[in-house]
C-alpha cells in the first residue's frame, strides 16, 4: 500500500533530486523513494564516534587548554 506525504526540501536538494530524475527518466516520486530505502538499509545503527568515547577521557581544563594552545607547526 502506497501512502502520500508532505514534506519540505531544501531548495538545492530539491533542484538536484529534480534534475536527476529528469536525467534518468524517472520520476521525482521514484528518486526520493530509492533514495530513502538506501538510507533506511544502511546501517544506521552505528553510534558516532563521539558517543562511543564520550566520558572515556577525562582531563582537566588546564590540561586540554594546554595542549589546544600548542603550536603544532612551530620549530620543534
């Protein structure tokens, strides 16, 4: 059973899917679906990055502000 929706696009997306349906002959319809099925197979189950360490470092202020100010590319 198909379902009907409404939704808003960025304006460049929209051109972009637009344009692209058009060069394959397909219909705007038949792009964001494929498009959203791809997206909805991936695995979306992986954490980020970020949320798998996050509270595995800790390290004060002083330390984090002295290794931010650090000159990477000096003479050393």
């Amino acid at each position: 059973m198909r379902r009907k929706i409404g939704t808003t696009l960025d304006a460049a997306l929209y051109r972009r899917a637009k344009e692209t349906a058009r060069r394959q002959g397909r219909g705007l319809n038949e792009v964001i679906e494929e498009a959203l099925a791809r997206f909805l197979a991936a695995d979306t189950s992986r954490v980020s990055i970020a949320a798998q360490t996050r509270g595995s470092f800790t390290v004060s202020e002083r330390a984090l502000r002295t290794v931010l100010s650090e000159d990477l590319y000096g003479p050393d």
